[in-house]
C-alpha cells in the first residue's frame, strides 16, 4: 500500500507534471472506483489544474473549484502514460480503474491488482466532503507535529503502539510498512502498550517517525512514478523482509501474521531476544 512517502513523492511528480495543464476527459473505467456522482467527472473536462497537494494518504488534485481525490488503497497505483490508444478502453476489463488524459494527449491511468477493489476516487468541491479525510489526524511532517503535540496524541491511548500508529484518526499517513520500519529505528516492540512508553521512549520513537518518513520522502524525491514501489522496497530494513538478517544487529527477522495482513520486526533489536506470539495463538509478549 502507498504511504506518506509515496504518495508525496506521486504529489511532487503531478505536481510537476499537471498544474497549469487542461484536462480533455476522465474515463471511469471500474465500477466501484467513483465514490460520489455529483459534481459529475465530466464537469473537470476543459478545466485547468490549479495545484496538487496530499492529505495523508490521499492525493488531492485541484481543478477551478473542484477537487479530485483519490486513494489507492492496498493494491492501486498511478502510473502516467505519454500516449493513450485512439480505442477507449472497454469498462471492467484488467486493472484499470480510470484514466485521465490531458489536451496534448498524455496523462495518467489509475490501476488496481487483485480482486478486492478498494481504490477511491472522489469528485468534491471541499475536500473535508471526503469522510476518510475529514477525520484524519494530523500530518507527521508538518511543523507544528514536534515532539510534545506527539506526547499529546498518545495521552490517554491504551493500546498496542503498532495499532496506534497505523491509525489515521490519530496520525496521518503511516501505514502497515513505515511503522514496521518506525519500529525498529525505535528498538520497541509493535506489541508494546502505549500507556507504558516513558517519556525518553516517546522522545526516542518520535524521532524514529520523523527520521524514518523524512529519509524515505528524500529518498522517493524525484524517482518516476513507476518506479517508486521498487524504491520503497529496496529502502525496507524489517518490513516484507521475514527470515532475512537485521541490517543492524544480524538476528533472523521475524513475522506476526494476522488475517490480512502481518508485521514484521527483529527479536534482538526491538524484543529483547524473545520471538512474540501470533496473537490468534496465544497472549502477546509486551
């Protein structure tokens, strides 16, 4: 899945690549993929970008008044084309979900793997009209986001931190791989409880989440949108990498699987030496 990484990294790309550029058509091309029907899509055709910006995991494309936003979800992708086929694209066949060309003729395809299709497009004259959005925490990145506003967030939490930080309510943007990687920078367990953290651990895992998003933005900077899963991958040090060494201590990384999903973390670094239980087995190691 996309992370405040990527999808800043997708931000600066359009950015670059759409503002000031007219919009020909937007071709929905999934059924589930449109979220909203009024304003209609036909309504961005003959508008001109105004600006691109992000709201944690979601990309916000600026058209006159009009807003349209999308969400890639576990298994989307934006991938920019220079060309399109004279052919349209027949509905519902493939990954296509929908594809927005530009006067010139270039533009971008929004595509999604698998079966399940969760990617979201919505048309919105104010982006807080976007449920996902208006209930979002606040950005890990801004300025304001030190050290105490962190502290005051996790005040009166009484869960495992590993949920604590996937939550977008609570804070924006970091999904199931940063906050394996946030984890490990900090030596904390995913299953340690945040009403245990001390105050120098809460220090040390605010630092751990502003160094490891502001390294992976930097690193995802000017890398081409096709190119920018292949990069994060090759960033991971725990994350997707069970049974291989910790960059850091050597020790077998290990896995938690879940229902859909799992994490991963190293046992020296972050447990002390002991593997956790799978939480569908047994109670979990603090």
């Amino acid at each position: 899945m996309p992370e405040l990484p990527e999808v800043e990294a997708l931000r600066l790309f359009l950015d670059d690549h759409l503002v000031g550029r007219e919009i020909d058509r937007v071709l929905p091309l999934a059924i589930s993929v449109l979220k909203t029907y009024d304003p209609p899509l036909t309504a961005l055709h003959g508008g001109t970008v105004t600006d691109v910006t992000r709201h944690g995991k979601f990309l916000d494309i600026g058209v006159g008044p009009l807003h349209l936003i999308t969400h890639l979800a576990r298994a989307g992708w934006l991938r920019w084309k220079d060309g399109f086929p004279e052919a349209p694209p027949r509905p519902g066949k493939g990954p296509l979900a929908l594809r927005t060309v530009l006067t010139g003729g270039d533009g971008f395809d929004l595509t999604e793997a698998g079966t399940t299709k969760r990617l979201a497009v919505h048309l919105v004259r104010d982006p807080a009209d976007v449920p996902g959005i208006a209930r979002l925490g606040p950005d890990p990145l801004v300025p304001s986001f030190g050290r105490d506003a962190f502290a005051a967030l996790l005040e009166g939490e009484r869960r495992q931190i590993k949920g604590a930080l996937r939550d977008q309510s609570l804070i924006a943007g970091i999904g199931n791989a940063y906050s394996d990687e946030i984890l490990h920078v900090a030596k904390m367990s995913p299953f340690k409880l945040t009403a245990r953290l001390t105050d120098e651990e809460i220090t040390r895992l605010y630092t751990a989440l502003r160094t490891t998003l502001e390294d992976a933005v930097a690193r995802s900077g000017g890398v081409e949108a096709g190119r920018l899963k292949a990069e994060k991958k090759s960033a991971m040090r725990v994350h997707g990498r069970t049974g291989q060494a910790c960059p850091v201590c050597g020790d077998t990384i290990r896995e938690v699987s879940f229902s859909d999903s799992s994490l991963q973390y190293c046992p020296t670094c972050q447990t002390g030496g002991k593997p956790l239980a799978d939480r569908r087995l047994s109670r979990l190691l603090k």
